[in-house]
C-alpha cells in the first residue's frame, strides 16, 4: 500500500516536471518566432533615399515588388504589411519608391531610339537628251485630278485630296510664265453606291480651260470639287485628246499628267486610250502620279504612263517624282518635272512630319501612361501603410505631397522630352527643305 501511495507521488512529480518543460520549450518556441519576425522586418536605414530630380526618378525601377511577378492587390497588402512601423513621411516614400517604383527602361528607349530626320531623294536630272530643236516650243500642260471616293481618305493625317490639291498649285506656280496648264476633273459627281455609278463614271470636267497659270482663278477651281464617286480614268484620256488636239501642231510641245489613288473602276480601258493620245502625236508623254496606290492598281497605271509614253511615280513611296520620262522632252518640259517633283517632296516632308510628330505623341502617352500607373501603386501602398498603422494621418499626407511632387516632375520632364524632339523635327524639316531648294538649282543649272 505504501508502495503504490509512493509510486503514485513519483508518477504526479514526474508529469508535472513534463508540464513545465513543455510550457518552458513552447515559451521558447513563441519567443524564438517572435525573434524571427523581428528579424524579417526591413530594416529602415537599409533603404536607399528616394531621388527628388526627375532624370534619377526614372532610374529608381523596377521596384523591388515587381521583380519577381505581377503586382496585384494582395501582393501589395502584403508587401506594405510587412513594413517597419511608426515611419515618419520620408522613410515611407522611400520604402514605397524602393518597393514600387516604375519601369521607364522601355518608354526612354523609345524616346532615344525616336528619329526626327528625314530623306529627301534625288531630283530628276536636266538637260541630257533634250532636243534643242524644240526649244522654242509652246508648252501645255493638261492636269487629270482624280476626285473619286478614295482620294478623301488620309495618309498620315493628312487628307490626300488635300495633299494634291496643294502640290497642283505649287506646281502650276512654278511652271514658265509663257506655259499653259488645263485642269480637268474626274469622278466628282454622285457617290461611290451602284445607284450613283453610272452618273459618277460620266463626270469628267474642264474646270480650268487651257491658259497661262492665274493664282486666284486657278484656286477658285480647285475648290470647285471635293472626292465623291467612281473612277473613269479612260473617258477622262480621251476627252483629253479631244481639248488638247485644237492645241497640237509642230510647235507645241502638249504633256499630260493624271494625278490618281486608284485604277479604271467605269470598265474603260485607260491603256489604250493613253496609247491613242500618244501614238497621235497630240500629247507627247502620259505621266501618272500615284498617292497611296495599292500593288493592283499600281500595276494599271503604271502600264497606262507606258502606253502614254511617260513615268509612273507613287508618292508614297518617297521616290523621285516625275522622273525625266524621255530623253527628247524638252527643256521647258523637264523644268516643269523638276517643279513637280521640288512640290511633291514639300507634301511628302509635310506628311512625314505630321507622320513622326503623331508617333512622338503615342510615345509620349505611353510614358505619362507609366507615370500614372506608378501613381497608383504608390497611393495605393499608402493606403495600406494607413490601414496597418505603420504610418499616422498626419505623416501620410506628407507622403501624398511627396508622391503628387513626384508626378509633376515626372510630367515635365515628359513635356520636355517630346518638346526637344518635335523642334528637331521642325529644325530637321527646314534642313529637307533647304536641302530640295538646293538640288532644284543645282539640277536647273545642269
């Protein structure tokens, strides 16, 4: 009896010798975790301080929240979590900035790899194989306009009707005082529906009766028209031949040129018409110049300047433009190309800068793009700092002021940057500019 009332004495002290290590070990266990964390927890003086010139901002990022996966809402609950607390304003912007910081390694490539320069072509040479013979020739010049449907569409933000219509002034401006230039209008009535077909394939018009060039008369009838319907490029050759033979003999020298975006969509055969007018004799060459024209139609035109005994240029294609057509046209003939061709580099350097200053514009975008993306990270992370009372109200409005200053920064050195181009692609427009001015004379003098 005493045995068991002593073995039951030892068994009780020996449970509550195990009771108290154990409470010891998990005492232990809660301290050793809490260690843990304490020692997981960033280090304040650790973070580097947060750029204040806009040229190092933009080489804080990638955060280091975005280094390894996408930044999502729980992600930064919990990288904002994990802070230090009782943060004054500036270690929570430069723990916020450290962590969340955006990438501009992408939008400043753009910018650096954006070029503002433009190529200017070579101008048709002058005065090989003219005949001087023809010299004292009459020159006449009949323009062909295009005003179907698809010259009102736009070719790098500029309307083509427009686009031609200003380098048909240019051209007739330039032409010798003693030449006379006709205008005639295609496809400028009706619309481009069936119903409208037949009334559409039927329109072609002299606005501008042959006759020495007259500013104001000549202008008063461009605006006559506007692009409407289909396209009857045949009718509009042979009814060509027609005003231009009253005006043929020895002494004229008679050149056509068609100004289209398009081929024959009235079932005509503008080939042969454009080899009837030049096997006449009527017109000396057919020169046909293109805007935007797709491969199909490129391949109609350019077998129509064929027939016609001249050239086919595509203007969009930023090659030379009205190219001599044939070693026996005439001077006064070849200076006329020459002016087409100085008017038609304008409109394409005019096109080319609208071109690239709409291409600074998205790459501008893109980079205010990022700069308010970081914005959002940023209020976003100091939301959380408020939530998880790492930071008091008072200190976080600091911080808001500090992210606000931040962006404003950055939106200036954004204006900046897409200033400073778009003057160099003005100041490299006018060296183009200078550059066509220059071969013109050098090529006039030849």
């Amino acid at each position: 009896m005493k045995l068991a009332k002593f073995l039951s004495i030892i068994l009780f002290a020996f449970m509550i010798l195990l009771t108290g290590c154990s409470e010891d070990e998990a005492a232990k266990g809660k301290k050793d975790e809490k260690a843990g964390e304490q020692q997981e927890e960033p280090d304040k003086s650790n973070i580097p301080k947060a750029a204040t010139e806009p040229e190092a901002m933009v080489k804080e990022g990638p955060g280091e929240a975005f280094t390894s996966e996408k930044m999502g809402p729980e992600k930064l609950k919990k990288t904002v979590g994990s802070l230090p607390e009782d943060l004054t304003a500036d270690e929570a912007y430069n723990h916020l900035i450290h962590l969340l910081a955006a990438d501009y390694s992408k939008v400043l490539k753009k910018y650096k790899n954006f070029n503002p320069s433009f190529i200017v072509d070579g101008a048709p040479k002058q005065g090989k194989g003219s005949d001087k013979k023809e010299e004292n020739k009459k020159l006449h010049v009949a323009l062909l306009m295009d005003a179907s449907g698809s010259m009102g569409a736009y070719v790098n933000g500029e309307m083509k009707m427009k686009a031609a219509k200003e380098s048909l002034q240019k051209f007739v401006s330039d032409l010798p005082k003693d030449a006379k230039v006709m205008l005639r209008v295609y496809g400028h009535k009706g619309t481009g529906s069936d119903a409208d077909k037949k009334k559409s394939c039927s329109s072609t018009e002299v606005v501008y009766p042959l006759s020495t060039y007259k500013k104001a008369k000549f202008n008063k009838s461009l605006s006559k028209f506007k692009p409407a319907g289909w396209t009857p490029l045949a009718a509009s050759i042979k009814a060509a031949k027609k005003d231009l033979k009253g005006y043929s003999g020895k002494n004229v020298k008679n050149v056509v040129y068609i100004i289209s975006d398009g081929e024959e969509t009235c079932g005509g055969n503008p080939v042969n018409a454009a080899k009837t007018l030049h096997d006449s004799g009527i017109a000396t060459a057919v020169n046909i110049i293109g805007f935007d024209v797709g491969n199909k139609a490129q391949a109609q035109l350019k077998k129509v300047a064929k027939a016609g005994g001249g050239s086919f240029t595509n203007v969009d294609s930023g090659k030379d433009i009205f190219v001599a057509a044939q070693n026996n046209i005439q001077e006064a003939v070849e200076a006329a190309e020459l002016n087409m061709w100085s008017a038609m580099e304008g409109v394409d350097l005019t096109w080319d800068a609208i071109h690239k200053n709409d291409d600074l514009d998205a790459i501008a975008s893109d980079f205010d793009d990022v700069i308010s993306q970081e914005k959002d990270f940023l209020l976003s992370g100091l939301i959380g700092l408020v939530e998880t009372k790492k930071i008091t109200e008072k200190e976080a409005d600091k911080v808001e002021e500090l992210i606000e200053s931040r962006e404003e920064k950055l939106d200036q050195l954004n204006e900046k940057k897409e200033e400073q181009l778009k003057k160099r692609i003005e100041g490299e427009k006018q060296k183009a500019s200078d550059l066509i001015d220059k071969m013109k004379k050098e090529r006039s003098k030849n």
